[in-house]
C-alpha cells in the first residue's frame, strides 16, 4: 500500500460538505507534513537526490537553491485543478522543474530550425504543429494577442488622434 492518497481522498479538508465531498462517504483526513530531508524519504527517491547532489548539479546547475520563477502560478493552476489550496512544495518545485525543462528543450530545438540561434514564433508553431490541443493552444493567443494589438492601436488613435 502507498502512504499517497489518491485523487479525491484526504487533503481536501476545506472543501464544502453540501458539494458532497469527500466521495463515497469517506472520513475527511488531514494530510501528513511532509519530510523535512531526502534521507527520510527512504527508498529509490532518497537515493536519486543524494546522487544528484554527489553529481554537482541537478536542474540549479550546482548553485545551491536556484530562483523558484513560477511557484505562484502553478499553486493557482493546480488549485485549479483540483489541489489542496496549499500544496505540497516539493510538488510545486517537481512541476516547475518539468516546466522549465520543457521551455529549454523548446528553444534548443526551435534555435536549432529556421533562423539559428533565433527563436521565432513560426519556430514554435512549427515544433507544436503534431500536437492538436498545443496547436489549438497556441492559435488562440496568437490571434488574442493580433486583436489586442489593433484594440490598442485604434484606443491611441482614438484617443491622440493620429
């Protein structure tokens, strides 16, 4: 048996009876604080990080504790989604650090095309263009963003005539 809990069981205390939560019937339980070092994680993950340390590096490039860039965000989307108001830290930095990782391989590889050593927004529709929920994704901002650009435009001409 895993010490997890599973989707929709225990770590969502502060969510309303009337809704029907906890599903099935289920007692609300608090969720455990997490452990305060690797070493308590035990197991195969305690090793990984006393290795990754051994290795000098990791994702912060053996500076220490590198900048958290999107910690704020991903707390709200995963609230969101269905996470506890606060999630776990460790949770945040595992999504940031996939977030980040996927960002470099994208420029990587969008430097790679095209234009080298430029990224351009072609590059990235062109590496996304398999991908039908990114594609569609993408789409959308870029014409969100078109609309916004000619709503401004026409509020200054409005506005300071031209």
């Amino acid at each position: 048996m895993s010490a997890v809990p599973r989707f929709g069981e225990g770590h969502h205390a502060s969510a309303p009876a009337t809704r029907g939560w906890p599903p099935h019937g289920q007692a609300r339980r608090h969720r455990p604080p997490p452990p305060s070092r690797p070493a308590q994680l035990g197991g195969a993950a305690g090793r990984f990080e006393e290795d990754a340390e051994d290795a000098g590096g990791g994702l912060d490039g053996g500076q220490g504790r590198r900048k958290r860039l999107f910690s704020k965000e991903l707390r709200c989307m995963m609230y969101g989604f269905g996470d506890d108001q606060n999630p776990y830290t460790e949770s945040v930095d595992i999504l940031e650090d996939l977030v980040i990782e996927f960002i470099t391989e994208m420029t990587h590889k969008a430097m790679s095309i095209g234009r080298q050593g430029r990224v351009q927004v072609e590059d990235i529709v062109f590496l996304i263009r398999k991908d039908p929920r990114k594609f569609a994704r993408v789409k959308d901002l870029l014409t969100m963003n078109e609309e916004l650009k000619r709503a401004r435009k026409a509020f200054d001409e409005a506005n300071y005539g031209s």
